[in-house]
C-alpha cells in the first residue's frame, strides 16, 4: 500500500536540516515577528524525531487495522463515489478537511482525546521537528473519517487524503515565514496561523484548528489571529525528554483521576470533559 507520508520523509529531513542551517547562519533574523527565536534545542529535537520514528512504527501495525475497517464500511454501503472523476476529489477534499477539523478539536476539548494528542504539543520549541512529534497513541483518529468510506469513498483515496493533509501542515511548523498574502491568511492555514495553535498564552488556548483551510475556524467562531508573542509547550509544561513519558504522561495523569473519583459521573467527567475539568466540589474546595 502506497504510503505518501512514509515517501515524504526524505524531504521532511532535508526541511529540518535547512531551516536548522536558517537558525546557525542567520540568527539575526530570528523569529516570526522579529522577536528571538528559540530555534533547536539538541535535547528536545531528538524527543520530536523519537517520538516521529515511534508514530511511524505504530502505524505500520495500525494503518493495517484501519484499512481493514475502512474496507469493511466500504463494501456494506451501497454507495460509490467514482475514483476518476475529478469532483469526487474536490469533495473528498473538503469532506478530509472537515473531519480533521473536528478530530482536533475534539483532541482539545475532550480529555480523552488531548492525552493522545497532548503529545504534539509538550515541546517548547517551534520549527519543522516539532511537526514530527506525534503520537503513540493514533486510535483516536478512526471514529473521525468512518463516514467517508460509507459514502462510497474507496479506503486508498481516505488515507491519501488524510496523507496529503498531513504534508501539508508539516510546512506550517515553522517561525521562519511571517505572514503570507492576506487572501492566503484568509483561506488557508498558515505558519502564522497554526504558531497561535501551539500558543499556551490564554489568547491562543483552542483556536486555529485548521489542516488546510482556516475557512473552517472562522465559520465556527474558533479562529484568532497572531497578535502577541507565541509562548509555545503546555499550560503546566512537563519538562522532560523521555520520550516514554512525552508520549504517555496524560494517559498516566488521567488514569489516577479516574481511579480517584468517587462516583461514575466524575469518571465520565474526567475521561469525556475538558482538559484540567474537576468535579464541581473538588473545584469548590480549590476556590476556597
């Protein structure tokens, strides 16, 4: 099976590696805005490779799981989107956008979900190495595209899409692009964009949900431009390297508040709620 992400990662080295040079040659440049760049750090930039390598091992074992359901969707519905006709893909790749959309929002607001893509957002540091910093934990992404093999998408075109969504935003982890043109701002998700995403500023917390196209955010009110200094990692950062624990330290977090709550609508709270919710006298009690 044709893997378009596993092709492209020649030149997603090649990226690193050149906008790594940007960093050493030109720091006086620095970052997006003109402010000082954090650039690459050793440390946290073979956390992001380890943690890439492990999403590609992972999926070598998942994707094969996830075809196997895509088929079995494809063959009981009735219906047949034509693979050569040219608007079947101008649909597939508005419908593919859309669902990414709400597949990361989801990863936001339910806990559940965030401790799988938490991952992606624990480095400090913004360049191309950061875009490689996936998790081990895939799974909560299938529930999101089941619909487009049900409306007659063939399982290889689903996963193309979901491949060329993914090339896409590996070239917006960067501060070395400012804004675009604005009708390039305006439509699609940009290296601008998507830094406000991996904002732990309050400004920036759960906005710009985008793959492709921002149109997404701005028609359902989750849109916000960069305007102040991006401070990139996690609310509560967790200051460590150990890829073991970057890819599972929220899944631990969120196993000892399951196993500590007192009744099964705080479990169900903790698992389905957002990030950092606590049951209403838990809350109570932190106020007072």
């Amino acid at each position: 099976m044709f893997d378009l992400i596993q092709k492209a990662v020649p030149f997603f080295i090649l990226s690193l590696v050149l906008e790594w040079a940007a960093y050493f040659f030109l720091r006086e440049k620095d970052g997006a805005g003109g402010h000082a760049s954090p650039g690459y750090g050793t440390a946290d930039t073979l956390t992001s490779l380890s943690m890439g390598i492990g999403n590609v091992l992972v999926n070598v074992v998942w994707k094969g799981v996830v075809v196997t359901i895509y088929a079995a969707l494809y063959t009981l519905t009735p219906l047949r989107i034509p693979s050569d006709a040219w608007w079947a893909w101008v649909l597939l790749f508005f419908l593919d956008d859309f669902a990414y959309y709400w597949f990361h929002r989801v990863s936001h607001e339910v806990r559940l979900f965030w401790a799988s893509h938490v991952v992606h957002h624990s480095s400090q540091h913004y360049n191309f190495s950061t875009a490689l910093r996936q998790t081990w934990v895939p799974m909560t992404a299938l529930p999101f595209w089941l619909l487009l093999p049900l409306l007659g998408f063939e399982p290889w075109m689903v996963l193309l899409a979901q491949s060329w969504n993914l090339l896409y935003q590996f070239f917006v982890h960067t501060e070395r692009v400012g804004r675009l043109h604005p009708w390039v701002e305006a439509i699609f998700n940009t290296p601008s964009h998507h830094r406000a995403h991996h904002g732990s500023n309050p400004l920036y917390l759960d906005r710009n949900y985008a793959g492709i196209l921002i149109v997404w955010d701005r028609l359902l009110r989750t849109f916000q431009p960069e305007t102040e200094r991006v401070r990139y990692g996690l609310v509560h950062n967790i200051h460590t390297h150990n890829p073991v624990t970057v890819a599972f330290h929220e899944f631990a977090a969120l196993w000892q508040d399951v196993r500590s709550a007192r009744t099964w609508r705080d479990r169900l709270g903790y698992l389905f709620g957002p990030p950092g919710w606590k049951p209403a006298r838990a809350a109570g009690a932190e106020r007072g």
